[in-house]
C-alpha cells in the first residue's frame, strides 16, 4: 500500500497543527512585545514556547507522513534535544517575574554551556557527516549513527536531573516571594500569583508525563500513536502558557518594593512596646484603614509614624502572625458586622466583601472559613436566626 504523501491531515496530525501554530503565534506575539516593551519575561517565555514548539513540531510531522515522504530528511540534524536548556529557561522566567531587580549577569551564560556544548557538537557532526559520500542518501549519516545513537540515553537522563533541579529552585523563589507578599501586602496578587504557580504545575506535569512516558516506552516498548498523548498534552499546555503569559496583568508584580530586615532584627525576638501595639489596634479600628483594598505594610507604617521594619517586627512577634492575615482579621469582623446591619441587605455577600477590603472572592470565601470556621453564606444564615 502507498503511504500517503506529506502533507497528510488527519486525526493526529490535525490537533497538534492547530495546536502547536497557535503557541507559536503566541510566541511571536511575546516577541514583539519584548521589542517594544524590554520586557526579559516576555523574551524568555517566548523562546521557552518555541522550544517546546520545536518538540512537538518533530513528532507532528510524523504523522504528516514528512518521513515517509521524505524519507532520507536530514531534519533530524536541526531538532537537537533541548532538555539541557528548558530548566534554565523556566527557572529565569519565575525569577524575573519575581526579583525586582532582575538583569541577566555575565555569569548566567554558564546556566546555557551545557547545552551549547551539546549544540556545538551537534554542528560537528553535521558538517563532518554533510562531507561524506552518499550523504543525501540517507536520513542519519555515518557519526549521527555513531554518536547520537550512543549518548541519547545519557542526554535523557541528565535532562531530567537539570529540569529537577532547576525547578526545585524557582519553586523554591516562588515560595519565598509570595511569603513576602503575604508580610508586606494585605493585596496577595491573586491572579499574578496564580499565573505563576500554574505555570510551574503546568511544566512540573509535562516533565513527570515525560518521565512516565519515557519509562514506559523503555519497558514496554509504546508504540507511535501511545507516544502522540504526551505531544498533545504538551501542544495544549502550549497554548495555555502562550495565552495566560500574553494576558495575565503581570505588571504588579514589578511595582511591589520590599523592605529588607536588618541584621538587628533578623538576630532574634526583642521586647515588644505594648503601649504600640494597642496604638496600632486603635489606628487600624478608629481609622479602619483595612478597607483599603492595596493597603501595605509601608502605608500602615506611615500613619503610625514608625518604621517599616519596627512594624513588621511588632506585628509579627507581638501578634504572631503576618500583615496579611493581621489586616485580614479586621476585614472578616467588619464583614460579620454588615452581615447583621439592615442597611446592607441589598448587597450580595460578595459585595459587602468587597465594600470590607477584600479584592478576591477566592480570598475572601478561604479567610473566612478559615477564621469563622463556616462558609460566608453559612454564617450569615447563623448569625440571621
């Protein structure tokens, strides 16, 4: 039977064209912008949704019948593996979306030598190969065969061990960034925040699919059309990251200024002034600053005439807990109190919520049963009989 000829368009080849062509277009979109904005998240996702691209684009030719129509292609030789080099791409991304001050340094280049190493070795064998006889031929010549038949499995592995790695430390920055926001910012930057963490699920998930699938094909042996799942998650996933990174209002995150502790106060706990604490209480019940959407710790700090550090310290050790939370406490009160003021019963519970302070449904419904134990609508029903 005569095999199709490229290009062929069917169940398979289909999703992963429509697909893999939006997250490019995606990237050229991030592309541009970066041209006109200089902004280094944009470059570094862009280059990121091309690499992952490029992988699926291999697989998707496939099923174009590209090999069987072509079947002494030499494109094998443009599509190096690109392991080496995804885990530093995703690992600056978080970081410049999370360190203010972030610029690459000349040291950073070392993140990338390995995989140029392998790129350049990839060149060598090319040129070599492209110089002996019969060359076009055949799909892989004579030093492909040789060497990259040989060390693919070794570049598998040390592609895994370099994206573990390097997601264990942007998580890591992750972590530590919406920490911080948590003791300067009563604002937590949900959906910021949000974009960031799917992001790191969405590549932790293609890298443990691509551990699963590697396992299994070395097991068993999984044929074509079993590998095609693992190319189609990571072709929707594509997507999904081209889309959120284009539209997500990520300019926040850029703007918040942290103040960094001293070593005084990082050394231990001190004596807290009780005299402040009930000035603070005071300020923030009189006052009621709480229902300031964006309030931070620098504004608080402000009003009460002291130091940003000194009232992170009086909050944190006096109180025992975050400015987050710390603020968040007066806005659920003053939620409690609409709930039972008459003059409110033509908002919804999500509108008091908003008239209180808080900007986030999700947040809004999480603190309150975390404080009150009972969902807003719950206690409200309680608190009316």
């Amino acid at each position: 039977m005569t095999p199709p000829l490229f290009p062929d368009f069917n169940l398979y080849s289909m999703p992963l064209i429509i697909l893999v062509g939006q997250g490019y277009l995606f990237a050229l979109i991030l592309l541009y912008r970066f041209y006109r904005a200089r902004k280094t998240s944009d470059l570094l996702l862009a280059v990121f949704l091309i690499i992952t691209g490029l992988r699926c684009t291999a697989y998707m030719i496939g099923f174009m019948s590209w090999y069987d129509t072509f079947p002494n292609t030499k494109i094998n030789y443009f599509l190096p593996d690109f392991s080496l080099i995804l885990g530093p791409l995703m690992f600056f991304y978080v970081k410049s979306l999370t360190v203010q001050t972030f610029a690459f340094k000349k040291r950073d280049i070392w993140h990338a030598i390995p995989w140029l190493l392998y790129v350049a070795l990839q060149a060598i064998i090319y040129i070599y190969d492209a110089q002996q006889p019969n060359f076009d031929e055949v799909q892989n010549g004579v030093l492909y065969s040789a060497i990259n038949f040989r060390i693919g499995p070794y570049m598998l592995v040390l592609g895994i061990i370099s994206r573990g790695i390097y997601f264990f430390y942007a998580a890591r920055i992750f972590i530590e960034f919406r920490t911080k926001i948590l003791e300067f910012f009563s604002n937590t930057y949900k959906v910021e925040l949000n974009w960031l963490r799917n992001f790191l699920i969405g590549y932790l998930t293609l890298f443990i699919l691509r551990i699963t699938f590697v396992t299994l094909n070395y097991l068993i042996d999984i044929s074509w059309t079993q590998n095609w799942w693992w190319y189609l998650i990571a072709s929707m996933l594509l997507v999904y990251l081209g889309l959120m990174g284009l539209f997500a209002d990520l300019g926040k995150l850029s703007e918040l200024k942290f103040i960094e502790k001293t070593d005084s106060e990082e050394a231990g706990k001190s004596e807290i002034d009780q005299n402040e604490l009930a000035r603070l209480k005071t300020l923030m019940a009189e006052e009621k600053l709480y229902l300031q959407p964006d309030l931070t710790l620098a504004e608080l700090a402000k009003n009460l005439s002291i130091p940003v550090n000194h009232l992170s310290k009086l909050i944190n050790q006096g109180m025992g807990k975050n400015f987050n939370d710390f603020v968040n406490e007066f806005r659920i009160e003053e939620v409690k109190r609409a709930f039972n003021d008459p003059s409110n019963a033509q908002y919804s519970i999500l509108g008091i919520a908003f008239n209180c302070g808080f900007n986030s449904k999700a947040t809004f419904n999480r603190v309150f049963k975390k404080l009150t134990g009972a969902s807003p609508s719950e206690y409200k029903t309680q608190s009316q009989h």
